[in-house]
C-alpha cells in the first residue's frame, strides 16, 4: 500500500459495498457493513506492517556455514536458496526425541505444500527439523507431501541459533527469513512472537497468522475453539 495516496475511510468504503443476499435482515446488514469496515482496516494495517517489514535496516551477517542433510546428500546454508535471492525456512518441530512430528506443525506444512511451487518462482522454501534425513523423507510420504522440501540440521546448530531449539533440547518452531545481496548471507525476519507477547485467553500466535487452517475458522461461528488443535490422524467417516 503506497501511504501516499489518499484512502477512502473504511465506512465510506463498506457503504459502498452493495452486497446482499437472500432474506437478510436490517440488522443483520447493518452489523455486516460495522465488521465489513474493521476488515477494511484490517488489511490496511496488515499492509501497513508489511511495509515496515520490508523497510528493516540490514539484519545480523550470517557467518557459519551451516550443514543439512537433504534428499540428496550433504549441501550447505547457501544451497537453501536455490538460486534466489531470499530464503524462508521453517523449522519444523520433529526432532529425534519425538515419537511423531508435532501435530499443528504438520497441518501447516501440509497447507503449505500445495503452495511450495508457487513459493519458489519467488525465493528459496526449506523446511528444517533435526531427526535424520531418512526419517523425514519416510514421514513425507505417508503425508503424502510432494512439493516441500525437506532437511536434517544433524548438528542442530542452526535450530540452536535461530530460535528452533530451546535451552533444555526442546523443539519450538521458528520461521525466519534471510536475504543474499551482494555475495553476503543476512538474517533479514523472523516471527519473534510467542508465550510472553500472547494477549490474555490466547494461544502464542504471530500476526499474521500462516496457517490457513485458522484463518478459515476464523471466518466461522465456532470459530478457533479454546480446546481444539489438528491431530496427525483422524478416525475414518463412513
């Protein structure tokens, strides 16, 4: 959004939305129009915050030269870009401790694969847990996951650097970006929201949100549920 140009306010906007449909009431359209000028704000703020996302001065000079083990063998921190010039990486919460992969972490990465073509006409996309290389591969594809593409940190030097494990050898999940101008590998983002910048009643989550599977609840009258959370595995509906 280019601050720049003159907005609209977000009333005047909803009021000229138009929208009806089949036997609604007053109220019901006078509540929508209220909600319909919030989410008219909302995307203006999420832009806005996108804007000071990409306007952060230079992040921390990535110095190490990590190790992965991929589908195909050893490669390095800079072979994650795949020939970009930026790179996301998730970390995924499937460390060798674990029984089985976190199961919020698996629902996100699902979603994700149907997107990860996608992603990488634009920058590199890796996904990073610490159990080995064979075991994320075995667990890809009873997923049945295609797109994604997956790598061991077998020291878990990175995981221990950016935020992806804790002190006492837990996973946590981190998503960080990081950039590749001019030869030199920077930190450029990462979701530094968690348990200390939760509001009362909430779960830890960033803004916005990545996983889509919220964001369609989000949209419903049962909503998120307060105890509720995606299993690996669901009993089958016949």
């Amino acid at each position: 959004m280019n601050t720049t140009h003159f907005l609209k306010p977000a009333a005047e906007l909803a009021g000229q939305n138009g929208v009806r449909f089949p036997n609604e009431s007053l109220e019901y359209r006078q509540a929508r129009d209220a909600l319909l000028t919030e989410e008219i704000e909302l995307r203006r703020q999420i832009e806005r915050v996108a804007e000071l996302r990409r306007a952060l001065p230079p992040g921390g000079e990535v110095t190490k030269n990590y190790r992965f083990d991929s589908e195909d063998g050893p490669v390095g921190f800079a072979d994650l870009f795949d020939g970009k010039q930026t790179l996301a990486i998730y970390s995924y919460m499937f460390g060798p401790e674990r029984e089985r992969p976190c199961p919020m972490c698996t629902s996100l990465l699902s979603a994700w694969d149907g997107e990860a073509q996608d992603v990488a006409q634009r920058i590199g996309f890796a996904v990073v847990a610490r159990s080995p290389i064979e075991r994320l591969v075995a667990f890809k594809k009873e997923r049945g996951w295609r797109n994604l593409k997956l790598y061991s940190d077998t020291d878990g030097e990175f995981s221990r650097d950016y935020h992806a494990l804790g002190p006492k050898g837990s996973d946590d999940a981190a998503f960080n970006v990081f950039t590749r101008r001019d030869g030199t590998i920077r930190h450029f983002w990462s979701g530094e929201m968690g348990t200390s910048t939760a509001d009362p009643g909430q779960d830890p989550r960033g803004a916005p949100d990545l996983m889509p599977l919220w964001t369609i609840l989000d949209c419903t009258p049962e909503g998120r549920g307060a105890d509720w959370y995606p299993k690996l595995e669901y009993p089958s509906i016949r």
